[in-house]
C-alpha cells in the first residue's frame, strides 16, 4: 500500500506495523506445522508457478489482493515477490485447506465470536466462494473486475472488506479478508519449501535465521544482527529446499 494508504485507517498500516510481532510465531507455524512441497530451483526470470487450486480468475484477483497487503518497498519484498500465491495454493490441497482439523458438524447455533469460528466454510471454500462473489461486486461497482482496479480503488475495497461494509454471498466479505490476510502472512515468512517466502528474502528482512541448527552463541547479543543467511528446513536458502 502507498505511504498514504498505510496512515489512513486499521488497514493502512506500514509493513512493520502489521507484521511486528507476529513473525516469530508465523515462522514457527511454518516451520512445524504446515506439510512441505518442493518445487523446482529455476532463475527468477524462468520461475512460473502454475496454480493447481485456483482458477486464472481467481489466481488474478488473489495476486492482485496480496500485493496491497504486503507491497514492496524499501523495506523489503512484497507478497508478490515472496511467491505468497504460490503458498497459498499449495495450501489449499492440504488438510488445513480442507479443513479436515476442523470440527464442521452439527448442531449449529449462533453464538459469540469471541468462541473461535463458527462457520461451515473449510478455507478452499472461502476462496472458491469468496474470490468469484468479490469479483463480481466489482465488476457491478466498476465495471471491470478486481485486479483491474487501480492501486488506490482496491485499498478502498479491501478496506471496506476488513470492517465487513462490503456485502458479498455466500462468504461474507470480512471473512474474506481475514482469510487472505492471515494467509499472506503465513506464506510471507514460511519456510520456502512451502512455497513462500521465496529465497528467505522476509527472514533476511528481519534478521532470522531460519532452521540452523545451533546460533545459541547469538541468543544473548540483543540487538546484534545476526550475521549468517538463514536456511530453510531442508538445510538450503533457495525456493522449494533444493
């Protein structure tokens, strides 16, 4: 999002502010909880991931929402550069995208929010629901679909997103949002043999080292920027652990 954007409201916010204080524990998510998948090593300009889950449709409005999440800037790469849509999609064909780990069955009752989530919806059905519905708001608000919009136009739709004032069906528009937020993050600072975080770029942006096996001498240098690269899971920085 532009400078501007960010200072305006909840959702504008700078990349510090949103991720501060949530990179550790994504990072541990990711590292101990989400199944692996390698993908090929390839130069930057040769690399193309081929959604599996989503549609092209779908694979533009959701490039086009992460990339006002998490833009780049001078701070660091943004969720287009992480490859976050690639981890998300590979996450769609796992059990969380499934919502196997869930409990989804009767009875049903509307209850407080404050006891966790209360929907029927797994996350692939938020997406493959969520996604068209959006886009088709869209295109009777503008005339053209999301990832048409200019940058300014979808910080306003993703901001009226987050409060809940944008009506979509069956997946309710904050719903949405948080999904793909809570996604974005995720594969923002997952271990790259997930998919994201690609070439650990987002470790190397807040000074982590990754899945090394001993840097307990650096445990206690606070504010000491630890000085080697970090490695993925496999042992290796690059994309896919190869």
């Amino acid at each position: 999002m532009s400078d501007k954007s960010r200072n305006g409201g909840s959702l504008a916010c700078g990349r510090r502010a949103m991720l501060q204080g949530t990179a550790l524990g994504l990072v541990t998510t990711a590292l101990f909880h989400f199944p692996s998948a390698s993908v090929s090593e390839a130069a930057d300009a040769e690399y193309v991931y081929r959604p599996v889950f989503f549609s092209s449709d779908e694979w533009r409005t959701l490039n086009s929402f992460v990339d006002r999440l998490i833009p780049a800037d001078a701070e660091g790469p943004g969720a287009l550069e992480a490859h976050v849509p690639e981890f998300i999609d590979r996450q769609m064909n796992t059990p969380y995208g499934h919502g196997s780990e869930w409990y989804l069955r009767p009875p049903l009752m509307k209850t407080s929010a404050a006891l966790g989530y209360q929907l029927l919806f797994t996350p692939r059905d938020i997406y493959k629901q969520g996604l068209p519905a959006l886009d088709g708001a869209i295109m009777q608000r503008y005339g053209r679909p999301f990832h048409q919009l200019d940058a300014g136009e979808r910080d306003q739709v993703i901001g009226q997103m987050e409060k809940g004032t944008l009506t979509l069906s069956p997946i309710p528009s904050k719903l949405l949002f948080g999904q793909v937020l809570k996604n974005c993050k995720e594969g923002y600072f997952a271990d790259p043999i997930h998919g994201g975080n690609y070439k650990t770029e987002a470790w190397k942006m807040i000074g982590f080292p990754g899945a090394r096996a001993d840097f307990t001498d650096w445990v206690d240098r606070y504010g000491a920027r630890y000085p080697l690269p970090p490695v993925s899971v496999g042992g290796h920085a690059m994309q896919g652990g190869v």
